[in-house]
C-alpha cells in the first residue's frame, strides 16, 4: 500500500515535469527546478519592494509629523517671543495709556476721602504691576 502511494506520487509528478525518468530511476528536472527558483525569487522580490515602499512611506509621514510639530513649536515660540517682547516694552515703559491716565486723574480727583483715593491708587498701581490685567479692563 505504502509503496503504490510512492509510486503514484511518482507518476504524478513526471507528469507536472517534475520529475524525469531515466533508464529504470527517476531524476529531478532541473528545468522545473530552475523555473521554481525563479517564480519563488520573484516572490521574494515582491515581498521586498512592499516592504521598502512601506518603510519609505513610514518613514516619509514620520518627517511629515515632525516637520509640523517643529512648524508648530517655532510658531509658539515665536509666539511667546513676541508676548514677552510686548510684555518688555510695556514693563520698560512702565506708563499707562494717555486716555487711562486721564481716567485714573478723574477718579482721584473725584474721591471725597482720603480712603478713596487710597484705593484709585492702588488699583492704578495694581494695573501697572500687571499690563495684561490693564489689557483685560479697558
């Protein structure tokens, strides 16, 4: 039973090519086997070529990412570099506007008592300590 399997196998595969008789054994056809090597190196080939495009592509969106995360960053920075240079400025100043300043004299002036006028001043004081409050209220 065994051996008219193996013979049946045989058969079948002198048949497909793949397999050459001669004389009373049987050989490997090298034609099949070269045109094998060359259909499983083409695979291989395949398989490669996806796999270097995929890398690429990967590798391509992964500088895409960080050039946007560097565009972003230097752009807050900026940003922030400009805030603080205004900020600078401002503390550098150390004045208020001409129409505030005025509104400030009017409340001072305005005041009936001294406790008053102590709280104009302080909040004068307060608004010139923290321009980006000044910013808020008027």
């Amino acid at each position: 039973m065994v051996h008219n399997g193996i013979l049946a196998a045989v058969k079948g595969a002198v048949k497909d090519g793949k397999l050459i008789k001669v004389r009373c054994s049987y050989k490997i056809n090298r034609d099949w086997v070269q045109k094998e090597k060359k259909i499983f190196q083409a695979k291989e080939a395949k398989k490669k070529m996806a796999e270097k495009k995929r890398k690429k592509d990967s590798e391509e969106l992964r500088k895409k990412k960080e050039m946007l995360k560097k565009k972003e960053i230097s752009s807050a920075i900026k940003v922030k570099e400009e805030i603080e240079k205004e900020k600078s400025l401002e503390k550098k100043e150390g004045k208020l506007d001409s129409r505030v300043e005025a509104d400030f004299q009017k409340r001072i002036d305005a005041a009936e008592t001294k406790e008053d006028r102590q709280e104009v001043v302080e909040e004068k004081v307060r608004v010139l300590r923290c321009m980006d409050c000044y910013k808020v209220l008027y």
